[in-house]
C-alpha cells in the first residue's frame, strides 16, 4: 500500500505548521493601567520607537527624567515615544499614582505616557515585562532600566541604569531605530 507524495507532503506541512505554533508576540500585543485610570495600549503606538523604562521618584537615577522627557519631546516627530513604567519592586517610589504624576510634572515636566505603579521583575511582572524576560532572559535589576523597541514591535535592545537615553550605546540605538523606516 503506497502512499502519495501529495499525502506527505501535505502532511509534513500540517505538522511543521504545528510545530511553530502561535505567532511571536511583539510589544503591540501589550498594555498596562495607565497612571491617568485605563489602560496604556502599546498597541497605540504601533510602528514608533518606543523605549519603554522603569521609573522611580526617589532613585540616584531619577534626575534621566529630563533626559527622557527631552528625548521624547525631541523625536516625537520622527515616530518615537518613551514609556515610563513607575514601580516600587526597589523601594524607591512614591505610594500612589497621583503622586507619582505630580511628582514627575512639578519636577521634570514630563509629559511622555506613563503606565499606573506596578511590578517590573518577579512572578508578579506585567506581562509586559514578562514577554521581554522569555524573550531575552533580561528582567530590570534597578530602576531605570531600558527595553527599546524598534517600528516593528520587537525587541531591539535592553539597557541598564547606566545607559544614558541621550549618550553612549543607547542613544546611537535610538538613532537607528528611529531612522529605519
């Protein structure tokens, strides 16, 4: 009894199309409560640069505010967003959102998109943080740590504390991504 090359080949393609499984997600599929109530949709931002970071008010690093804030106010224009995730996993935040928002207006004038105080490593991370984990075996270690996402939803880089958004590494990170089309 002799099966047809159709037949094999038909099923080769049914089992290496189960075998990829679901497509990836990008960070279009992601969203976290925003700190002004809702939700901060990454999907809102599909097709920008975005260099999503995890903030804190009472940090050593808190003063990259006005870096962030003046990178964002500056390339803008060109397709880019910085995404600012408060969290207290290190003990350095203020209690609430509200606080959280006067604090980063009144001192930084930031007025780039903030998502509401939540968890940014651990078994508790948004899921968010949990896809770049999986994706890169790379979770925050302190605050002001930094995912860049390219124009296509995916993960072109993380960067510790110590990366300026406006020198070094990350910042001829930026340039690319934000001049790729």
């Amino acid at each position: 009894m002799g099966v047809s090359r159709r037949a094999v080949l038909i099923s080769s393609a049914a089992l290496a199309g189960m075998a990829a499984g679901p497509a990836p997600k990008t960070a279009w599929s992601f969203e976290f409560p925003s700190i002004d109530e809702g939700m901060l949709r990454l999907a809102e931002f599909q097709g920008k640069v975005l260099l999503v970071v995890n903030t804190a008010s009472f940090c050593g690093y808190t003063p990259q505010y006005r870096q962030l804030e003046a990178l964002h106010r500056r390339l803008s224009p060109q397709g880019f967003a910085v995404i600012g995730v408060p969290s207290q996993d290190f003990g350095q935040e203020s209690g609430s959102n509200g606080e959280v928002k006067a604090f980063c207006e009144a001192t930084f004038g930031v007025d780039f998109p903030m998502a509401g105080l939540g968890h940014v490593r651990g078994a508790d991370a948004a899921p968010f943080y949990q896809w770049v984990r999986e994706q890169r075996r790379w979770e925050p270690e302190w605050n002001f740590y930094k995912v860049l996402i390219g124009r296509d939803g995916a993960i072109a880089g993380t960067y510790g504390s110590n990366d300026l958004p406006d020198s070094g590494r990350l910042a001829t990170a930026i340039q690319a991504a934000v001049g790729k089309a």
